[in-house]
C-alpha cells in the first residue's frame, strides 16, 4: 500500500489557524467582562462631585478668622478698659454669632431714629418689592423738628425710593407712610384713619421687636421721635440690628451714601446718608464700614448702629447716648481688630 506523504506548508497554516482563533477568543472573553469606560465630560461619577463641591461653596457656613472665645474673652478685657462718651453699647459678631461686649446694656433708654431698622424690618414682612406708597396725610403726624425726607402729598414712591426715604435721609415722614400703607394693608381698609393704620403697624412692630428677643422694648411710633412711653435698651438694639444687617434689602440701603430722585412734578429729592463714617468725602469716613443707622434727640444723646466687617468678622455695634459717636465708634473697631488679630491662626 502506498503511504500518503505529510503536506508540510498545510500543517503549519491549520496551526497558525488554531492559534489565531484561540487568541481570538480569550480576548472576546475578556472583552465580555470589562466594563465600558464613560467618555471624558460625561462620567457620573465626574458630574456628582461637581455638584457636591458647589453646593458647599455656596451653603457651608464663613469659618471665624480668629479663635472665637479667646477673641470674646480679649475683646471684653480690651474694651472694657477703653475710654468712651456712649454710656450704652454692645457688640455683636456675626461670623461667630456671639455677642462679644456689652456695656449698660439691659437700661432702658430711648434709642431716636436707629429704631428706624425696626421699621424696615416690619415693612418688608408685609410688602413686596414692586409696591406702590401713595404719600398721604398720614405725613402731618410727624413732631416737631423732625429729619425728614422731603415728601410731599400725592408723591408715588415704590419699595425701594421709600426705604431710602427712610434710612438715608432719616425721614420722619417716610416712617409715617409705611406705617401708615401697611397699617391699611392689614386692614384690608384703604380708607381707615392715619392714626388708626398707624397703630396697626405698630403692634406689628413690636411683635416683631418680641419675634427677635428684643423682650424689653416698648415702640410706641415708628420714626423714634421721644415720648413717655417708648423704651428700648442697647441690647434689644442690637438684635434688631443684627437682624436688619442679615437682610439683604436693608443691609444695602443702609450702605448707600447718595441718592437721586426725580418725582412727577420735577422735584428732585438727594439724598445723602446721615452716617458720616461711610460717606467718602467727609473727614469722619471710616474704612470698612457698610452701614447702618444714626438717631439723635435731646432724650437719647448721639445714637448709632454700625456694622463693619474686620479680618472676616462682620461685626455690628450698637451705641447710644454718646458725646462723640464717631470717635466712639472708631475707637471700639479699633479695639475689636486688635482682639482679632492677636487670635488669628498662626
């Protein structure tokens, strides 16, 4: 029998064949069990840490530049062996929420036109910001001698020209309109009498006052003008104030130095704020300084909120019955930046 011969070149092309599929196929069962990798921009996971690290951007709270309570302990040493005219003042730090001194702080006393930020505070809980204030008769209850911002009847101002007319300038008049548009909001009575609607506002107030643990006050009118039966003390002001820097509304008003209007008749009201310490050109100006409220009368001596922010601190200062207000305060923010920088990290 003839044997057949072995094809040499055949054998080697069924190896590299079979070789080639078994490669083939390991890799084609490992492809099946390898997840598919996400496209660069687009990974999930990618997207949720965006998120994640913007979100605490804009929600985590402000870390207090000093040590909180070895500034409060160095603060109270500092100024309480300061040299001041306020016979009433107290501070408060926002960015470590704590009040850091206080000085005669629970006397009743009266405290003129800072009282004024209550105001604003209790106006804005009850109107809107495209509200329309139609000045009134309601403007003839203002006392004698008082500031006032130049309104006249028939004047139609909106939300924000009215709470300028008030904290700017320091109208009397500006106060009675708001209290007096408010009070008839409330009454859902556009024609009750001004005292009447003004009395409404009132009792808002003082809600209000109470709501923000100013517990022994007793506002009585709404512009701070001096009577019996209005009281306050310094440390009722200060949460009031405290209060009225948080909002956003008042905290800008109040840090305006000037201020234009033209009503329908071609009066111009300007308006320059009576804080002299945050108007530029006048020689009390005092850097770094955004607000707040003044008030004077016989009564209650040289008055003043201010709010001030020192090495990340946001600090806001209450004084009341003062000789030299602006000294008075420049001297407490320069106390207070020296307890803070004695306690910044090293």
């Amino acid at each position: 029998m003839r044997r057949r011969r072995n094809n040499p070149i055949a054998r080697r092309l069924i190896i590299t064949l079979i070789a080639f599929l078994a490669v083939l196929a390991i890799l084609l069962t490992a492809a099946a069990f390898q997840p598919l990798e996400e496209s660069e921009g687009e990974s999930t996971e990618t997207d949720t840490n965006s998120v994640t690290e913007v979100t605490d951007a804009t929600t985590e709270e402000p870390e207090p530049v000093a040590d909180a309570a070895a500034f409060k302990t160095l603060a109270e040493q500092l100024l309480a062996e300061g040299d001041f005219t306020a016979k009433h003042f107290a501070l408060f730090d926002i960015t470590t929420n704590q009040t850091v001194f206080e000085k005669n702080a629970n006397d009743r006393i009266t405290a003129a036109s800072t009282i004024k930020l209550l105001t604003a505070l209790t106006m804005l809980d009850h109107v809107s910001a495209e509200e329309q204030f139609t000045v009134g008769s309601e403007i003839s209850l203002i006392g004698a001698g008082s500031s006032t911002a130049k309104l006249k009847k028939g004047y139609v101002m909106n939300t924000e020209q009215i709470l300028d007319a008030l904290l700017i300038p320091s109208g009397n008049d500006a106060a009675y309109v708001i209290a007096a548009h408010v009070g008839r909001k409330l009454a859902k009575d556009p024609q009750i009498a001004d005292s009447d609607a003004v009395s409404l506002f009132l009792e808002k107030m003082n809600e209000k006052a109470k709501a923000l643990g100013a517990m022994d006050s007793n506002f009585t009118c709404p512009d701070g003008y001096p009577n019996k039966t209005q009281y306050t003390t310094a440390a009722d002001m200060l949460k009031i104030s405290v209060a009225a820097a948080r909002n956003e509304t008042i905290r800008k008003t109040t840090g305006k130095t000037f201020v234009s209007y033209t009503m329908p008749d071609g009066t111009e009201l300007k308006y320059t704020n009576t804080n002299q310490l945050i108007v530029p050109s006048n020689k009390n100006f005092y850097e770094g300084l955004f607000g707040m409220k003044t008030g004077t009368t016989n009564a209650a001596g040289q008055c003043l909120i201010a709010g001030c922010d020192i090495y990340g601190h946001q600090i806001i200062i209450a004084l009341f019955q003062s000789t030299d207000r602006w000294a008075d305060c420049q001297k407490i923010i320069d106390l207070t930046t020296s307890a803070i920088t004695q306690n910044l990290p090293k």
